[in-house]
C-alpha cells in the first residue's frame, strides 16, 4: 500500500500503439479523468504516445499525481513523458513491472496489446498466488478481451486453471465500475 502521506495509486496497464481507433483514446482519458476524481494517483509505463499518454493526461489535468516507470531503451519508442509527477527510469521490462508493483493499491488493464497482457498476466498470479492482495481490474467496455475471457472459462472447463482463479479479476465494461473495484474492499 502507499504509505500515509500519499493517495493511494492505481497502476493502468495500456497500449502505447500510434495506430489505434480514437475511442480507445477516449477511454484511457476518462479513465485517467475518473482515477483523479475519485481521489486515487496514477502509476503507469511512463510513455506520453497513445492509450498511455491518454491515461496520465487525463489524471494529470484533473488533480492527481502520475508516476511513470520506463526502462531507458524505451525513452525513445514511448517517448517519455516528461510531464510526470515523478519519471522512475529502469533498467528492463522485470524491474519495470517491479516498481509499478510496490508503487501501486491496485491494478487496472485496458484494451491492449502483447505488453498490456503480459503485465495483466503476471499481476494477475501474483494475486493468485498470494503475493500481494491488490485488486486486478480488466476494463473492457469495446468487448477486445471477450475471446481472452471465453479462452479462460475453456482453459478452466478442461482443468488448466483452478477454481476461483478466475474469481481473482474484476472484468468491468465501464470506467466508473472499473475504478470502484480498485477499493480496498474490492480485493477480499
């Protein structure tokens, strides 16, 4: 958790892909918006293109505090936003996702790409195997992830995933809903 004399932070999980629908832009910004109004900061890879540009702009403009982790060879690809709170710069992906760990209350993944899944994934096991109780959040009010969740309920049918594992993720289809799941009370 973060300590006293800070809000407490959600980490989003998001595409930093040049190419996207402009309604996926949208959606970060209102979440960025909704994360600031309802009294939370925002942890995130630090980048300043697409959904992750989005997000922290949205926060930013609307009071809260945005934390950027981004390892050095990705300054230039997501070129950093140098308008954070605080720009932590890492070494790799595994120290990344380390810090954006220990910084954040909870954990919400939008629409995204391979990067955006893999963060979600790992994050997602470390609630399943007890190494932290943080609330996991998908907000997905386009239906990108729909297959992903029908391929987790087949995986679960044939016995690959264990009961209740999927019960460990809020799957959300709005942002109001999305941030509300990030309380604390949501994680029990």
């Amino acid at each position: 958790m973060a300590d006293m004399t800070t809000k407490p932070r959600i980490a989003v999980y998001c595409a930093s892909s040049p190419t996207l629908d402009q309604k996926y832009l949208d959606l970060a910004f209102e979440l960025g918006v909704a994360i600031a109004n309802a009294g939370f900061d925002l942890v995130w890879g630090g980048g300043k293109t697409s959904m992750m540009g989005a997000v922290a702009q949205g926060a930013r403009e609307n009071g809260a505090a945005t934390f950027g982790v981004i390892p050095e060879k990705l300054i230039s690809v997501e070129f950093a936003d140098e308008g954070s709170s605080e720009l932590l710069v890492v070494s790799d992906m595994r120290e990344r996702k380390g810090q954006i760990e220990t910084m954040s209350d909870a954990f919400i993944a939008l629409p995204g790409g391979i990067g955006t899944l893999e963060e979600f994934f790992e994050i997602w096991v470390g609630r399943y195997l007890g190494f932290h109780s943080k609330p996991v959040v998908v907000c997905d009010p386009f239906d990108v992830y729909t297959p992903l969740k029908a391929s987790l309920v087949h995986l679960q049918d044939l016995g690959f995933m264990k009961p209740g594992q999927n019960e460990l993720v809020a799957w959300c289809t709005d942002v109001t809903s999305a941030v509300s799941a990030c309380s604390p009370e949501s994680s029990n």
